[in-house]
C-alpha cells in the first residue's frame, strides 16, 4: 500500500455524502491501520478569533475562518509552515506541518506565521475504509502543494476535479491557472 500523506483527496463529482460532496481532503496520515485528513476548503462563519473568546477563553487577533476539517469532531488542528512550531511528527509535506497540542497551538496564537489554517474536526477512515472507496472511485488523487493548502478555496476543488480529468492526456504542470493565458 502507497501512503497518501501530502496527497488530496478530491471528492469524485459522483460521491454524494452530504460530509465530503465537492470536498478537497488534504492527507494527513495514511499506513495499514487507517487514514487521517482535513477537509481544507469549507470555511465556517466563525473567525479564529471568535473561536479563541468562546473556547479557549484566550484573546486572539487572527481575523481568519475556522475551517470545517470532516465529519469527526475534534477540538482544534493548525496547518502551518512554521517548522520551530512543528511537533514530534514528520512534516505532512516539506515545510508544512500540523500540530493539535494546546501548547502549540497557544504558541501560533500569539506568535502567527505568514501561513496558517485552524480546522475544527477531521477525516478518518479505519484501515482499509479509504482502499475501499478508492475503488469505487470515490475519490481523485493529486500531490498537495503549500500554495493550493493556503491559497483561495473558492474554486479549488473545481479546479482540481478538473485537473485530474485533463491529466489523462495532459501534464498538470503544464495546465496554467488562468486558463485565459493559455
């Protein structure tokens, strides 16, 4: 079994679970006991800031949204590109990490990097659930970058269901993002 870690998971325009229909799941863990990710493009309506007041009861000034992370519940996970943040796991992909220790994360508060993403809940699978609706086509798979993680969310997952048909006969690297300088 190939490892999906630093991969997404891009919902196929057939999967019509309401937790994951035109979902980018970014791939957190993945090995022979099951898989962990984040939905990173349903931003919530609740800042991080209004997060901090009500839960943490902590001030904070990071005026970004909460992000919405998969149908299981959690209390908070940072992706970020700070690697003296970074915890005892090995970066998700090279200069981006994830870290759910209270410390840390208190830590990013109140010393923000230039990139970051707050996630409340996230993604499992047992092992061998995501093999299984691999099969079934479920999902696309494509090699995560740091810019598409942190960069606007609006049309990503159109853009990736996109690239994915395309690179069938097309390199993706070669596809430009605006596809008006083609």
């Amino acid at each position: 079994m190939k490892s999906l870690k630093g991969h997404f998971l891009v919902a196929s325009p057939n999967l019509t679970d309401s937790n994951f229909s035109r979902s980018v799941v970014l791939m957190l863990q993945h090995d022979e006991n099951g898989a962990l990710g984040v939905v990173i493009n349903r931003a919530l309506e609740m800042t991080v800031k209004q997060a901090c007041e009500q839960v943490l009861e902590t001030d904070c000034q990071i005026e970004a949204n909460l992000h919405q992370g998969g149908p299981c519940e959690a209390l908070l996970l940072v992706l970020h590109a700070d690697d003296s943040a970074a915890q005892d796991n090995e970066p998700v992909i090279p200069g981006l990490h994830f870290s759910t220790h209270q410390e840390t994360i208190e830590h990013l508060l109140h010393h923000p990097p230039k990139t970051m993403k707050f996630v409340v809940g996230y993604s499992g699978w047992s092992a061998g659930q995501l093999e299984e609706e691999l099969k079934t086509g479920s999902w696309l798979i494509t090699p995560a970058t740091i810019e598409r993680v942190f960069g606007p969310n609006e049309s990503l997952w159109t853009r990736l269901v996109a690239e994915a048909n395309l690179s069938q006969w097309i390199d993706p690297r070669l596809i430009p993002d605006d596809p008006t300088v083609n």
